[in-house]
C-alpha cells in the first residue's frame, strides 16, 4: 500500500487534516558499475542482505546515533561491528535500488570519507561572548554540609528486549547530619564503551558483561563532584550505571530509551521501599538522610538525557506494559530535569516537567545539539507553565562533564570527543583556542548549572531564575566559562510562532528541515548548524521553522501575523529568541507591535552578535532579546488583541532568523501536568506467504486521559518519503489507523518494513514514535554458480564468467567475486588486461607491472530484480610480445573475500596471438 494510499485511509479518522566496498591498505577493493562509493557494499549471507560500510579507522563509540542516508533520506540505522569499524544495514531498512550519494553521519555531520574536507574558518573572528552581570545569588558554592559517599550493588534486572540483565548499581553522596526528609537528585549517564583492559591505552569493548581480562568502566562516577555540591546543599544523590543497556542499545528501535526510563524507575521503588523501611537498605542508604521521593530531580547526560526524559513521561503518562521493565506504583513526583548534551531520537518532551538543557557549544559527539528540541519541542503542546530552559555553554565538549570520559582523570581510556587532530585545528574547539574550556573549568560550570536547576525546580528558589531563563546573569562559580540562556514557558505568553497559520511579510517563512534549499531555513553548504533545525526521521517536516530575514538596506521591516492575535496581558516585556551567523557583530533591530485596532508603538532598539562559530559547530543558536512593553502601554494599546509584531534592521545589512516571540514576566508559575492522551507505536512482523493479498495494521497503542493532536508521517519503504496528517487522538481508540497490504508470492525477496513516526503537536505526549509492520520473506535463497561463458580466448579477446541463479528474485542480488593467484603456469598482469576495465574495477593502474590478483581485484556483481544471470567481462590486450599461454583465476567468496569452500575455482586462458 502506497502512503497516499494508507493516508486516505486515514482521512476517516476524527479531526484528520490536509494534511563499494572496503579499501584497506594491502587489502582488498573494489567498486561496481552502480558505482557505490568507497567503503560500500553490499554484502550477505543465508539469505540475509546488507548494506555494508567500513570506516578507514575505529569510529569512537558514542552517544550519536550512527545512521545511513542517501541524500537527506534516513535510510537507516546500522548495527555496529566489535572491530568499531564495521557498520551493517539490513536491506528491509534500506531498498537496494537508489542508493545514490550515500552518506554516514552521526548527529548531522559525515563520518564517511565522502565528507568534504573542513573548510578554514577566519579565527579573527571568532570572539568569546561578553561577560555578563554577576547573578545576586550563586548557586555554585558548596553549602554547609560535610558528605557521605558509598555505592550499592542489586541483583541485576531483566528489561524487555534485552537478552543480558542489566547492573542495579550506583553511586550514592548524601549529606552528612542533615535532619528530615531531603529531595533526591539522580544522575544517569550516556553511551559509552563499557569495559576496558586494565594497562591498555585504547582497549576498550561495548561487551556486557565483561570478558576475563576486562574491567567494567565507571561511567556512574563520572558525576561525583556534582553529587558533593548538591550533597553540601542538603540533596540527597545517586549516579546510575547503565553499562549493561550502553552493551544492548544498538537493537532497540528507541536507541535504548524506554529501558532506561525502566532502570530510573526501578531505582526511585528502591529508594521508595528504603524510606518505607530502612532496616532493608544498603548501608550508604542508611548512614544518608530519608530521601524525600516528592522532590526528585532527574539529572540525565546524552542518551541518559532522554532517558530521564522518557523516565519523567512514564512516571506520569504509564507506557504500554509489555514494553516497560518497571510495572510498580509510581512513588516520586519529578519536579524537573536536567538534560546534559542529550540526544533525543523520538523529539518526545515532556511539556509540563520543567527542564534544564545544557548545550556544549564544541560538542563533537552529539555534534548538531538536537537537545534544543527539549525547549523548541514543548511550545503549544501543553499549557506552558513549565518552564523549558537552553543553557549554551561556549567551549564546552560533549565527555569532560563526566570525569571519568575525561583523559587524565578517568580510570579507563579517554578522549576529546572534539578531536586534536594538529592539522585540523578549530579556531573555536581545539585545545588552547581562547574560546575553548579546559576539562576542569567544564565540569565545572556544569556543576553550576546543575545546582541552579536543583535550587529552582526542587527548592522553589525564583532568585536563581535568572541564571537560566535568558535574563542575561551569571554564576560567578561558573567562570571563567560564558554561558547564555533562552527558554520557553514559564510566565511567558502569547506567542508569535513561525507556523503554517502565520503570515509573513518583508521576510521569508522558512522550513526547519527540508531537501528544498528555497525552503529551508540554512542551505546545505552553510558552514555549521543550527541546533534549532536538527534532523529528525524524515526528510521534511511540517510544522517546524522559522522567521528567516535577510537586508542590504536598513529600514524595511518584517512583519509576522499570527493566524489570530495573541494577548500580551500581564507581560512587563517582550521576549524575541533571534539567532545570526556566527562571530557577526553589530546587527541591530528596532522592534514594534501593533493592535488589532490598528494601533502602533515601537518598543525599542535590540542588538545581537553572534556566537563563536566554526564550519564544525552548531552555533546558529537564538538568543534572547527583551524590550519593555512600557511604549505600548502609554500608546494605548490593546495588549489583549496584539495582531502583529515588526522588526527593522538597522543594521546595514545582514541575515537574522526569528524562533519566536512571547510577552514575559518574571517568577516561575505553580506546574500541573495535565490529563493527555498518550500514544506508542509497536511494530508487528508477518510472513509474506506464497500467495493472496493480506490485510495488517500498524499496531498503535493510545492510552492516557482526554484527547490531543499528533502528527502522523507515513514513510513510503521504497523512497522513505514521507506524508503527513494531524490526528485527533483519544483514549482506547483507533484514531491512527495505518493498513498494509502484503502480497504473497514465491520469489526471493527482501523484507519490507512499512513504518510510521508520530509527533506531539498539542495535548498529547508520545513515547515509542516510531514502528510499523515489517513483512518478511519467507522465500529460499536462489542456488547461486558461477561458470565459464569463454574461458580459453587469443589475446584481445574477452574472458568471460556468467553468474547465474536458479529463478527469478524481486531484489538486487550481489555476489562477490574474487581473482585469485593460479596455482600453475604464468598469471595474467596487470599490463595483459584493458587499462579502463581495471581502474573501473579495482581503481588499480597497470604500472608497475605485477601480477592481476595482486591488482586488489573483489568485484561485487549484479544481478537486478527479474533477471537471471550477469556476466564478468575481462577484456584483454593484444601486444607484440611472445609470451607463454597466461590464466587468470576467480571465485565466489563470502563476505570477507574468502573463496567458498564448495564452490570451485575457475581459470581462464588467454594464448599467445600468432
């Protein structure tokens, strides 16, 4: 069933809308006709085919996710190799035809040797941020407590779709002597490897558990120094270790999420349990104050970001059952999070659970900064009383806020996620640069900003508020890092959002993704990113942008209409979150608003400079600009029914992109979670048969109170593009109603997935975003034989081998086939066989003369859908030499170039021309 065909469909559905091979040094390569790039192929074995990359050097384990895509289209996301090296797509993600300009990326930027070289950026000018004014309150320095530190260790846990039971271990630092109940900060950290060899400087696996030999890693000591900040604060902490999901996350189709959501859960019973009867906890957990399980924050990095994330949203809105590891009663209240360099696949927030998102600015993991999401991701899905707030930290990489990712302080290997490659410098990230932090100074700031989240969600201190709400103060504990802030909700209101219901005049409404340059907010050449834009699972999105304005003139204003006026009431000022290229200076805008009766006032004069950037950052990141609303006031107008709002460049030219807009307020309202639905997409698996046509859905589970609006994307399994409808969704129904037709038949074949990705638009959370129905073939594999067409020809005339199979497949077959060494008589060289034909196959030369099996001859041929056969060609040449009869020698290999055992070796024979 074609996505037109599923999408009508879903038109009855209430409220829906309009809506090459490895090239290795003394090794083996190759290329094809379909000209694969370099590193490619594609590969299999029983029956099962993949697309295959090699990476020229280990690619770092991290917390990006790894992905596949051709052009902007996510083919898929690979399983990796032990050897790091190695990554494998199965062919039912990724259809074999149309795999032009391939591309591996992880977190928007090229891991693959196609990438472009860096491009030199001016280091003039890059320039570090002005220091802002110190805040009246630091939430930095150490309190009046002395700590206890110790662990614990429980049996391990079974989580669903994970074959090995996961560690219950942690790290506990909690206040020495402090009386009553005290709140609980819980830390969970990101992918890393898991084990290391003691000795070693770079021998590292993601096994779990370890092998003999191997030691586990500590990830969950990595955050000790801000567990003793809080603790000295009167918090009561805990640092998990999830070693045992960083080993098995690569399967999951949520990257791990949801397991880790069940290992915070399971956690927070056990401290539930403990404050309940103390007599049964660990012995830290008794020297330690009564955790205070109604005042939880959650403190996640990376992939543990989304999971605290996804935690906060199960704790609240329970998951489908047969997918959580943890079913017990919810006995916490999270009152907020902390998310450090997050990664977050499913662009699932959780609106009404305030948030903290720290942003490193020379993150070289996840390098696009998609955490933004969990500020941008929340505007209109709920009531907005949570506050959402971005914490860029200029300088700062992805590992050092966790000391033991941190070389120099880490028991196992460790690195700059960033690099340090000395030929490649950042005039922004590299060590040494004046914008860059050293480890130290990070971690650091990071404990700073973590204790300023704490001391606001948990404590209900508004004096901190201005550390984290773009109101433009500092934590002195903090320095020397510059770190810059904007956020969404709290008593921010109205909303001049770039949406499908905006008008836009004297300025361009542009799509945050999309393979359109027109309509794209940056152009795919722009040297770096926007962490606003980050990509998602399909190649374009509806309902995410922004303002883009661009001048060679002062003077002519933009001016943004939202569909229906927006009130203002109440506001002491008007919030804008603007962004410009970065380390441009002096751009300035005069900014008005006007009434529904047509009444104007201009509010005052803004100017923006832009973060330090390079073509490796992600720094076209909005700041926020505020003016007062005292102009509008004494010009009378109707802050109630505001329809629209202005900027003018004053600047005399330049380029600005406008996030949006909201009437502010200080203080930080009461939050309530409100009653939504929630929906979870599974994933169902069929045998094709051999014949008929069968009707499936795409299982969707809708649970949770009230009734709220998504976004549903079905993606096309043979283009993966994508349509889109907004869906009205309640409880217990069937409001996304996806069929798929599966044809039986009696050919080999791929697996086929029909997938769908859902996301919250307003009233309503998501957690598994993506599943479908993947139907699978259940056909044989064809009988695969090689054999001589013309094996015995006079010089300048063409060798030739005919591959064949036994019947008719619906897919590409490729089957690798090999030159050998002969085992008697002279071999052909490489001067004996057409120059072309052997730069075509091999990339080789035929200087110096040497022997063909030498020449790095492993050719992967072709058989396309409905044919039987293909034929390998080798072309020879006719010189004036006489010269013994010469041979050539091919055969099928497996995957690794290693002829197959029962399969023999076949030789061509070239004579002498008389």
């Amino acid at each position: 069933m074609t996505a037109v065909a599923v999408l009508a469909a879903l038109a009855g559905s209430p409220g829906l809308a309009q809506a090459q091979q490895p090239s290795h040094a003394g090794s083996l390569s190759a290329t094809n006709d379909d000209g694969l790039p370099p590193g490619w192929r594609i590969d299999g074995e029983r029956g099962a085919r993949e697309l295959v990359w090699r990476a020229p050097k280990t690619v770092p384990m991290g917390d990006a996710r790894v992905e596949f895509r051709t052009g902007n289209r996510l083919l898929g996301v690979p399983r990796p190799a032990k050897d790091g090296r190695t990554f494998r797509l199965a062919l039912d993600k990724a259809a074999a035809t149309g795999l032009t300009d391939l591309q591996v990326t992880a977190a928007g930027r090229r891991l693959d040797a196609a990438a472009d070289e860096p491009r030199e950026t001016d280091a003039q000018g890059v320039r570090l941020p002005a220091q802002a004014p110190a805040n009246g309150v630091d939430p930095g320095k150490p309190g009046s407590y002395r700590t206890v530190t110790g662990e614990y260790d429980l049996p391990a846990v079974r989580l669903p779709g994970f074959a090995t039971p996961v560690e219950m271990r942690a790290q506990v630092v909690a206040p020495k002597g402090a009386t009553g109940s005290r709140p609980l900060a819980l830390f969970l950290h990101g992918r890393h490897a898991t084990c290391y060899k003691p000795g070693s400087e770079d021998d590292v696996t993601i096994d779990w558990p370890c092998a003999d030999g191997y030691k586990p890693i500590p990830s969950d000591k990595g955050y000790l120094r801000d567990q003793k900040l809080l603790a000295s604060q009167g918090y009561v902490t805990v640092s998990i270790s999830a070693n045992g999901i960083n080993a098995q996350d690569w399967q999951a189709e949520d990257a791990g999420a949801q397991a880790r959501s069940s290992l915070v859960r399971q956690h927070l019973a056990r401290w539930a349990d403990w404050t309940a009867h103390r007599s049964t906890a660990p012995a830290v957990v008794r020297e330690a104050p009564k955790a205070d399980l109604s005042r939880v924050l959650l403190v996640g990095h990376s992939r543990g970001g989304e999971g605290v994330n996804r935690a906060a949203m199960d704790s609240l809105y329970p998951p489908p059952a047969a997918e959580d590891g943890y079913r017990g009663p919810v006995r916490w209240k999270v009152r907020g999070t902390v998310l450090i360099g997050p990664t977050i696949f499913g662009q699932n927030p959780v609106a009404d659970v305030p948030s903290v998102t720290l942003l490193p600015g020379c993150d070289g993991d996840v390098s696009d900064l998609q955490g933004e999401d969990f500020v941008d991701g929340t505007r209109g899905v709920s009531k907005g009383t949570a506050l959402h707030s971005a914490v860029y930290v200029v300088g700062a990489n992805h590992n050092f806020f966790n000391s033991e990712w941190t070389p120099g302080q880490a028991e196992a290997p460790a690195d700059d996620d960033f690099g340090t490659d000395p030929d490649q410098r950042d005039p922004v990230c590299s060590p040494g640069a004046a914008t860059r932090l050293t480890a130290a100074q990070q971690h650091k700031a990071g404990s700073t900003y973590i204790a300023a989240a704490a001391r606001l969600f948990v404590a209900g201190d508004d004096r901190v508020l201005p550390l984290l709400d773009g109101s433009g103060r500092r934590a002195p504990s903090a320095d020397p890092a510059r770190v810059l802030t904007h956020a969404v909700g709290g008593r921010r209101v109205g909303g001049f959002l770039p949406d499908a219901g905006a008008k836009v005049t004297g300025a361009r409404l542009c799509a945050a993704v999309d393979p359109d340059p027109a309509a794209a907010c940056l152009a795919p050449d722009t040297p770096g990113s926007s962490p606003h834009f980050a990509s998602w699972e399909t190649e374009k999105e509806a309902g995410r942008g922004a303002v883009d304005l661009k001048w060679s003139a002062a003077g002519r204003a933009a001016r943004v209409t939202p569909a229906k006026p927006v009130s203002l009431h109440g506001s002491q000022k008007l919030a804008l979150r603007v962004f410009v290229p970065p380390n441009t200076t002096g751009t300035t805008f005069d900014v008005s608003v006007t009434d529904s009766a047509n009444r104007r006032a201009t509010l005052g004069r803004v100017k923006v400079a832009g973060l330090p950037g390079s073509e490796r950052t992600a720094s076209y990141w909005a700041q926020e600009l505020r003016v007062p609303l005292t102009a509008a006031t004494r010009a009378g107008l109707d802050l109630r029914h505001v329809k629209s709002l202005e900027l003018t460049p004053r600047s005399r030219s330049g380029r600005a992109w406008l996030m949006d807009a909201w009437g502010w307020a200080p203080g930080t309202p009461a939050v309530r979670a409100a009653a939504m639905p929630r929906v979870d997409v599974g994933r169902t698996v069929v045998k094709e048969g051999d014949s008929g046509t069968r009707t499936y859905r795409i299982p969707v589970k809708i649970s949770g109170h009230g009734s709220g609006k998504v976004r549903v994307y079905v993606l096309a399994p043979d283009s993966g593009r994508a349509e889109s409808r907004l869906v009205t969704v309640r409880p217990g129904s069937n409001a996304i109603d996806v069929p798929v037709e599966v044809k039986g038949d009696t050919a080999y074949g791929e697996d086929v997935e029909h997938d769908i990705a859902v996301k919250a638009v307003h009233n309503a959370v998501v957690g598994a975003h993506r599943g479908g129905l993947t139907a699978q073939n259940d056909d044989p594999e064809p009988v695969i034989t090689l054999s001589p067409v013309a094996d015995r020809v006079t010089e300048g005339e063409t060798l030739t081998w005919r591959l064949s199979i036994d019947a008719p497949v619906t897919v590409d077959l490729w089957e690798p086939v090999r030159v050998l060494p002969v085992t008697e008589g002279t071999e052909l060289s490489t001067k004996d066989v057409d120059p072309q034909w052997l730069k075509d196959w091999s990339g080789d030369v035929p200087d110096p003369e040497r022997r063909l099996s030498d020449a790095n001859l492993w050719v992967w041929l072709n058989i396309p859908p409905g044919s039987t056969s293909v034929d390998f060609v080798t072309p020879t040449v006719r010189d004036q030499l006489a010269e013994p009869t010469e041979s050539m020698r091919v055969a099928l290999t497996d995957r690794n170039a290693e002829p197959l055992p029962d399969r023999p070796a076949l030789t061509g024979t070239v004579l002498d021309r008389p």
